[in-house]
C-alpha cells in the first residue's frame, strides 16, 4: 500500500523494448515499458513510489534533453506503516551495457572539487525547497501534527501491484490499473471516515481478554488501530481508542464512558460520514437479549453492563452515511482457560440478535453461532484481528479508493475468512466471520468544504472522589494480595476500574483501630506468606519482610510452571516433575501455618472493629483459595508424572495448564475452595459499595481448577 505521494521520474533515452526512467530518490535507473509512462509505479532500489513522466519525443531518433533545473530532492514524508517488502522486477537491468551510457562525472584531482561541490550541493538544496514547500504545506495543512492520516492518501487498502509478476497480488499494494491503463484520480485532502475503537482487556470480574504481544514488530490491538488510521484513510483526530491498554492513553472503558463516548461519537458525525465503531470484549445473553460487558462488568447482573439493542439505537439514530459495527465478542484462549466468567460460544439468540441490526447498520461478527473469537499461540491478539490486521496491511486487489467510497467490507469479510482457514488448517478450530446488513441506498456525498467533525474523544469518565480514593489505598495496602494463578498477563488492579463506593459504607468502615492487635499482626503475617508464594513483585512496604520469608523457606518458585515442553526422554521427565512435586510440597508448610494461626484467633475476631473483621475474613478466605490451588496444582503435575497428556506431535510441542470452573484434584482442596467461596460471597453480601466487596467479588469469581491443554 503506498504510504506516501508519488514523485515524479523523468523518462529518457528510449530504446526498443523500454524507456530509462532516473529514481528521484535513489538516483538509480529504471526500464520502464513506454507504455508505462504516465504510469505509477514502484523503484525496486528504494521502493520510492513514483511517477514516470515523459520528457518529449525525441527529434531523428536522437535524444536531446531539456534544459532544466536539477531534479528536487524528495522530502522525507512521514512513514505510516512497514517498509514495503522486496519484488521481483522482470525489468531489471543486469547485462553488461545497460548503463555505460549514461553520464557520469570525471574524477578531478583539482583542489577546488570539494568546495565547488560542497557550494553546488547548497544551491541544489535550496531550489529543491524551494520547489518541494507548497507539497510540504499541503501535507502539514490537511493531516496531522503525529502523522498518522497521511493526508487522505488516496491509494486504499485495495491494490494491485503494474510491476511485478502478472497476475500475482502485491503484497506492497500499488493501485491497480483501469482497463486504459489510467490510474484514477487522486485526491490529497482527508476522507470523511472516522472510526471508535473499544477494547476490553484486564476485566474486573470477567475472564481477561489478550491484545498481542507489546514488542517492536508484533501484531497487537495499539498496532491494529494504526493500521485502520493509515489504511482506510482515517484521519489521526477522527479516530480514537478506549481501552484500558490503550499505547497513549489508557483509559478504563467503564460503563459511563463507553455510553457516553459512543453517543458523542455517533451524534457528531455528519451525513457524509462513514463511522467504523468496534467493540473487543465479551458478550453475553441473558433473558432473551444480548449484553456487551464493560470492563467492571459483572456478567451475572444485567444492571451493570450494555445492551446491544440500546448501542444499534445509537447506531441507527446517527446520521452518518455509511455505519459500520464490529463486534468481536466471545473472546477465549484454550491455553490460558476460564480464569473467570466469560468466553462461551455465540448461542443461536446471540447470532440473532446481532443480525437484527437496524436498517443501514452493517454489522462484521468475528465468529458464528456455536463458536468462539479464539485467542491463540500464533494470534495472541486473537484469531479474527490478527487476520484482520493481515489482510488490512496487505490490502485487497480493487481500485483506488475514492472519498465517496464505502468501506469494502464484502471483500475485506471473505479476504479475513481466507486468512483464517489457512491459519486454522491443522487445528481443531473452527471460526467464520460474517457480515450483516446493508448499507444505507442513498445519503450525502462527500463535500470537502463542510466544516470538519469535532475531534473524535473520550468522554464520561468522572474521577474518583478523593474520601474514596484514599479508603481504597488504605484497604489495599492492608490486604492486596497477588494473582491465585501465576500468569504473564498484567492482571494489576487498577483504581479507575472501581465502581462508585458507597458514603455509608466507607463511613462505617473508615474507623482506624487503636493500637495493633495479636489478630491484626497475624493478618499481615498471612498476607506476606501469600506473597512470598508468588514469583510477583510484592508492594513495597512488606518486600523486605517478604523478601526474609523466601530466604527462609528456600522454595524454588519456579516449579510453579504454566506448562511443560514435551521430552525427548520420558523417564527423565518424569524425575524432574516428581522434584517439582516435592518442592510445591514445602510451599504448603506455611501457608497451612498462617491459616491456622488465622483459625486459633476466630474468637478475638469479636474484639475487632468492623474494618479488621473484614480484613481478617478475606485474607483468610485468600489463604485457602491458595492452598485450594496448590492441591490442584499438585494433582496436575501427578497426572503429568503418571501418564502424558494427549498432544499432536505435528502441531504441539508440550502442555499448558488451563483454568477450568470443575476442581478434579484432592478432597481437601475442594473442601478449602468451598469455604473460600463461601466466605467472599459473605462479604460481597455485607459489605456492598466497599472495596472489600469489589476485592472479595473478584476473587469469588477466580476459578480454581485446572486442566492440561496441548500447546505448540
């Protein structure tokens, strides 16, 4: 795809198969067929795009060249995406002869060379700017100040490549030639498209959602919403992502904002518009309709997340010309589990509820009934935008595209299919996206001198009430806890995912104790040991009393393993999990420890005030989630000693342990996992509108089983 405005290549010296044509921005020659010029094509050198222009016929079959000013130096224009990939040229010039020639400078030995350049240089300079400023004003007036619209660049994400193999798509994407050869038209001001992204990743109560790997060169959702502003000819204020990973401003898309943003957005866009609006994250359908959770979203209470007849509303009411939906929803990761709620297939209802879109809505599914949106090995970003962001970045063969264009979503929905199959060919998966509805018949064509949308923005997040913030950060520093499940995913809790807390409630749990009590000491014990058990960084107020507890205990924290790779020799293997076994062992000695400390001082609980009651409740119930987990743990690793799981030796190369709701390890891990669940929804209960109902929901909601799951 050109990411750039084509430069001029003056065309000489015809011979009898082609024409010369000199890069302006490597210098270097080219071998155009004459029936090129005029043409755009791409240089093989520099892969400058760039135009051939014709100098004139020659006069009696001998070249004369015009006398002109020296070939502008191009301006560094601002990239938008990967450098173009390399091309075969079946015009490439390697014989002996083809340029000995053209001109070339005598070496002089003179003394007055080098400041004769170096003055020549200067003055080239100079013409060159002066010749390339109204290009430069023209870019800087229409796009914007980061670079990222590329000034409605013309050439879309459909394209053909007019130099490399015939027939074959370029992966570059050059624009397709029209029947006459002609190139369309371009058009260098801003398309009237605007897009709102909104991506749910670290739920509050829900099953965590992955967004690609944040390394250089790795696909994820920050990358994809660069693709949709370079590619669909999105301008850089007119697109905009709420995401709680959002790269520059990562903002909790709570319930308010996601409503108001949408409105906002949806409200301001003008007749001429075409809005693209995506929604990364879960779904759910209960009572006959169909919900789109936010990230403090409890999938269970209707009340605190969105309905997708309420967003086709919105949808419907806007007066935007064309009105695109992408729903990415029953999101799931088959090697990460069922952390928590959420990532079950697309029931029937659902995939009719998503094809009831009102008239003039498209709507793109990233799955089908009876499937799920997977988030996998190779596409931890997700099977559906990792294809999708494929097939955006290598464009679709068509036509240039034009401002009064629609987005190609026929063709952009069965070129993502095509990406999918091929990426699930020896997979046990199963996932088609599809399109619904129809664009409206009739609206308003594109008119450059209506005044521009308002910048596309965030709205509805309402800070955090200072008497709030500050309980919460008491409360955490009493009884934050790591992760039950060791994960690479950042699971950090943060403030501005919290819903409003009650007044009544912090009043009533605000009171600080007197002096420290034998309880109260042995909840900070308690809390340490679990830290001590995590291979987490731990807050740092405890890290030196955390710290003293590792070197105590001496546990190799890493046999706390998500998985193992399959063994070359299987006897050897199970020797190095039967030590694995023995060390989760010693982790349990004390841990037990500080729960029974816990258990011998129920009775002083009575003493405590209402605050310490719940502290000592959830660290409690925290304790023995873990040594649940630390039971199913070593079941796990005792399966794996017995017998090796199943796995596709073509396919897989070992084993992950998945969250699973069904605890299969010892009774005594079931019996602790029960009393914990029991005692956080007594608490969730109690004390509703505190943090220790949000704390104590979430860990409720923590499934503690797990299950082996081949991976590659």
């Amino acid at each position: 795809m050109l990411s750039r405005f084509p430069l001029a290549a003056d065309a000489f010296e015809p011979m009898s198969n082609f024409v010369i044509a000199k890069c302006p921005g490597c210098s270097k020659s080219l071998k155009v067929p004459p029936d090129w010029v005029g043409q755009i094509i791409r240089c093989k050198y520099c892969d400058m795009t760039i135009q051939v222009r014709s100098q004139g016929k020659p006069q009696n079959g001998e070249y004369k060249p015009e006398k002109s000013l020296p070939v502008q130096p191009s301006l560094p224009l601002k990239n938008s995406h990967l450098p173009l990939p390399a091309r075969k040229n079946d015009f490439s010039f390697k014989g002996a002869g083809d340029v000995s020639n053209l001109p070339r400078f005598k070496k002089s030995n003179g003394r007055w060379t080098t400041p004769v350049l170096l003055l020549l240089f200067l003055a080239f300079l100079g013409i060159g700017l002066v010749f390339a400023l109204p290009q430069l004003k023209k870019i800087l007036d229409g796009g914007d100040s980061k670079g990222g619209d590329n000034n409605g660049d013309p050439n879309s994400i459909v394209h053909k490549d007019p130099i490399g193999d015939k027939g074959k798509q370029n992966q570059g994407g050059l624009p397709e030639l029209g029947k006459d050869k002609t190139p369309g038209g371009n058009f260098h001001g801003n398309f009237p498209r605007r897009a709102l992204i909104i991506s749910i990743h670290n739920y509050l109560y829900a099953n965590p959602t992955q967004y690609g790997m944040m390394v250089s060169g790795a696909r994820n959702i920050p990358g994809l919403v660069n693709i949709l502003r370079n590619q669909f000819h999105i301008p850089s204020g007119q697109i905009v992502h709420l995401s709680d990973n959002a790269k520059e401003n990562p903002i909790s898309p709570v319930k308010s904002a996601i409503e108001s943003t949408v409105t906002g957005f949806l409200k301001s866009s003008r007749k001429q518009d075409r809005v693209l609006l995506a929604f990364i994250g879960h779904a759910v359908e209960s009572e006959g309709e169909v919900f789109l959770a936010p990230i403090e979203g409890d999938l269970t209470e209707n009340a605190t997340l969105i309905p997708l007849k309420w967003l086709f509303k919105e949808l419907g009411d806007s007066p935007a010309r064309q009105k695109v939906l992408i729903l990415d929803v029953c999101r799931f990761n088959p090697v990460v589990g069922s952390e928590r709620p959420g990532g079950t297939p697309m029931s029937e209802k659902m995939e009719k509820a998503i094809q009831a879109a009102p008239d003039g809505v498209q709507v793109i599914s990233a799955c089908s009934m009876d499937q799920r949106s997977m988030e996998t090995d190779n596409e931890p970003m997700g099977l559906f935008l990792d294809s999708f962001y494929a097939v955006a970045q290598k464009g679709i063969p068509g036509k240039i595209q034009q401002p009064n264009d629609p987005f190609p979503l026929k063709e952009l929905t069965d070129s993502v299919n095509k990406t999918m199959r091929e990426a699930m060919d020896g997979q046990n998966i199963k996932q088609v996206a599809k399109l619904f509805g129809q664009m409206k018949s009739a609206g308003e064509d594109f008119n450059d001198s209506e005044q521009k949308p308002p910048k596309a923005s965030i709205t509805g997040v309402t800070p955090m009430n200072p008497e709030s913030r500050e309980m919460i950060e008491v409360v955490f520093k009493e009884i934050s806890t790591p992760p039950v499940k060791p994960s690479n995913i950042d699971l950090t809790l943060r403030y501005e995912v919290l819903p409003p807390l009650s007044p009544d409630a912090l009043k009533q749990l605000g009171a600080k104790s007197g002096a420290e009590t034998e309880l109260q000491k042995a909840v900070k014990r308690a809390r340490n040991e679990l830290w001590a058990v995590s291979p987490m960084e731990p807050p740092a107020d405890i890290k030196a009393e955390v710290m003293k507890i590792k070197a105590q205990v001496k546990v190799n924290l890493n046999v706390m393993r998500d998985g193992y790779r399959a063994p070359n020799n299987e006897n050897a293997f199970k020797a190095e999990i039967e030590r694995d076994e023995k060390e989760v062992a010693r982790m349990f000695l004390n841990l037990q420890e500080a729960l029974d400390d816990l258990i011998k001082l129920e009775e002083a609980r009575e003493m405590e005030g209402k605050r310490w009651q719940a502290n000592y409740d959830f660290i409690r119930a925290r304790l023995s989630a873990q040594i649940a987990y630390l039971y199913e743990y070593q079941s796990m690793l005792g399966q794996l000693r017995k017998e090796l799981p199943p796995r596709d030796a073509k396919i897989h190369g070992g084993w992950k342990l998945a969250s699973t709701a069904k605890l299969t390890g010892d009774s005594t891990g079931k019996k602790l996992a029960k009393e914990s669940n029991k005692t956080m929804e007594q608490l969730v209960k109690d004390l509703a509108g505190s943090p220790w109902e949000i704390l104590a929901k979430r860990e409720k909601f923590t499934n503690l089983g797990l299950e082996w799951q081949p991976t590659r």
